[in-house]
C-alpha cells in the first residue's frame, strides 16, 4: 500500500527542505515552486530519469478545490523532482513536476559532449555526444 513506503532518511528529508528553504514540513508553501501539471505518462518518465534521491509525504493539500495526499520526490542534481498528489475519497492521482529553481540552460556544444549550465543556480549536466 503506498502509504507503506519506506520513508526517506533524516538526512535527505532534510535536503529537501532545504532545497524549499523552509526548516519544518509544516512550513511549506503550496504549491510547490514552478509546480506544473503533467500527464501520468511524463510523471514516470521523470520518476524513471530522475533516480530521486529523497521521497517525502507533504500532507493534505487542496489542488483546486479537491483536497489531496501529498508526495514529492527531491533530485539534488535536478534540484527539483516530480509531485503526486492523490485525491481523498476517489483515490484519483495528479501528477506534477517542481522545481527549486525556474532553470534557464545555456548550453555549450563541443565535438564530444554538450554542457548545460542554468545561470540561475548554476546546476549543470552534461550529455556526451553518441558515436
Ligand atoms: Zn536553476
């Protein structure tokens, strides 16, 4: 049953409070930052992709006028991660994604590899060129 997941540790429960700038579950602000609704099929790809480091249950939450249980997945390298949100009574998931920061990538080509740097945070990644 889903609310039989093993909880995230201290440590990386911590990371994303953290990464919401908040020091207590109760003192995040909902929604999430740069919180974006998608389909069921982009919320598993960012869920299989993301290889989140941390699984938090944030609560009961209203989306729209339906009050919801609350999860959020928290990626250090992304700073960000994806958001379930599961509608009391019916049962019914929404998914979302979040992010700490509204990225903006500049990117940098070279023969071997491209590099993406947001300029706000700074986080990067690099995708090597195939071949
Ligand atoms: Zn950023």
């Amino acid at each position: 049953m889903i609310h039989e997941l093993t909880p995230a540790s201290d440590a990386t429960a911590l990371d994303v409070l953290k990464a919401l700038g908040v020091d207590e579950l109760s003192e995040i602000t909902w929604p999430l930052p740069n919180m974006e609704p998608v389909s069921a099929n982009v919320y598993w790809q960012a869920f299989a992709e993301g290889a989140p480091d941390a699984l938090i249950e944030i609560g009961i939450r209203k989306v729209g006028y339906r009050a919801c249980r609350v999860w959020a997945t928290f990626n250090e390298g992304k700073r960000g991660g994806v958001v379930i949100a599961q509608e009391i009574g019916s049962l019914e998931p929404q998914f979302f994604t979040w992010s700490a920061c509204a990225h903006e990538w500049d990117a940098r080509h070279d023969r071997l590899m491209s590099v993406y740097q947001c300029t706000k945070c700074q986080v990067a990644y690099r995708v090597e060129v195939e071949g």
